[in-house]
C-alpha cells in the first residue's frame, strides 16, 4: 500500500499543465486509516474527497507531477489555481503523498511539504502555544492548502513553531518560493483565503483555505 503513496514524480510535457481529479483509492483510504490522518468523527468522508494531481515546477527548476488529497468540491477550482501557479512558475519543493502520509521515516527531512487534507485541530499561535485548539482546522475538510510551510511559516509574537523557518520571518526580502502577490490573487480568484492577511500578530503565510482561516 506504501507503494501506491510513493510513486515517484512523473514529468509532464515541458510548457503543457495537467491535471485531473480521482476518487481515494482502497489502498490510499486504508493508509490514512492506518496513519490516523482519517478517523471516525472526522467532519469529511473519505468518499468526499478527492486525490489532485497536479504538473508543478520544482526547486529544480524542472516540471513535475504533484498530488494531494482534497474535498470533492474544491478539486475543480483548485487545478485552475495550479494552473495559474504552473504559469507563474511558482516552484513547489515537495508535493507528493507519500510526503504527507506515507511512514515518518520516509518522508523529507527539511519538512517542506505542501499538502491539503488533514483531519486535525487547527493549530494554535505561537504566540499561545499548545498542540490544538478544540475546533476541526480547515485541513480537515480538504478545503485548506499550505505552500513551502519552511519558505512561508506560521508565526505569531516573534516566534515560529519551526525553528528552521525563523529566516523567512522577514516579508520584506523575496526569497525564492515565498508567496508573492500573485500566488495570492491566484487564490483569491476561486474565493480562498491567505493565512498572511490575518489580523493581528499572527500570520500564516503557507495557508489558503475556503473560508481564509
């Protein structure tokens, strides 16, 4: 089943975006079972969500295919969105699933993974602490996107709950796959919000959701 998570990267045609969406296979159901990225209770079916896949540009300056698992609903206006980010030739370091649900030891170990569906609290601010807040994050509905969590962090009074992200606390320097005006409008077309925009000490500059919390 760990198979099926970690096919690897396929390139697609230089200058062409793809995309499709498909339901959750029976091998990719069970691996979020077995991972506890789904559950009983969860706010979302497993029949409600869909797997997104995805032609991105790398940090390597090359096209790949990326996927993620996202609410049904969301899968359409989504692909125009990375058909926009494919345009603008926003790199993505990591968007595969086997990055976000496959064996810990597996997974990349500078933690910059973009990724959709996980049912979970929302995650509280730095500046509070704490591993939940008691309400379902939008993760959990398929209707949220984080982008490069290293290039764009969660932070909040000064902090960072990544220590490895502190350097790109600073907005004001463009690095490259930071979020740029463009990558938010891009968002902003299908009706999502930006993590960046809350008011407040906390921003999280990797999130866009449906409702922009």
């Amino acid at each position: 089943m760990i198979g099926v998570l970690a096919l690897p990267a396929v390139l697609f045609a230089l200058g062409s975006f793809q995309s499709s969406a498909t339901p959750l296979s029976e091998p990719v159901r069970a691996e979020l079972r077995a991972g506890g990225f789904w559950h009983q209770g969860c706010p979302v079916g497993l029949s409600d969500l869909r797997v997104l896949t995805v032609s991105h540009w790398g940090f390597d300056g090359r096209a790949h295919t990326g996927r993620l698992i996202v609410n049904q609903s969301a899968a359409g206006p989504l692909a125009r969105v990375f058909r926009q980010l494919y345009r603008l030739h926003f790199p993505i370091r990591h968007l595969r699933l086997a990055d976000v649900y496959g064996p810990s030891r597996d997974r990349p170990q500078d933690g910059d993974v973009s990724g959709s569906f996980e049912c979970r609290q929302a995650v509280p601010s730095p500046c509070t602490g704490g591993s939940g807040t008691g309400t379902w994050s939008m993760h959990a509905y398929g209707l949220a996107v984080d982008l490069n969590p290293v290039e764009n962090p969660y932070v909040g009074c000064g902090q960072s709950r990544d220590p490895a992200a502190q350097r790109y606390r600073d907005r004001s320097e463009h690095r490259r796959g930071m979020v740029t005006r463009r990558v938010i409008e891009a968002f902003r077309a299908i009706g999502w919000g930006w993590g960046g925009a809350w008011t407040g000490n906390t921003k999280d500059y990797m999130h866009f959701s449906s409702t922009g919390h």
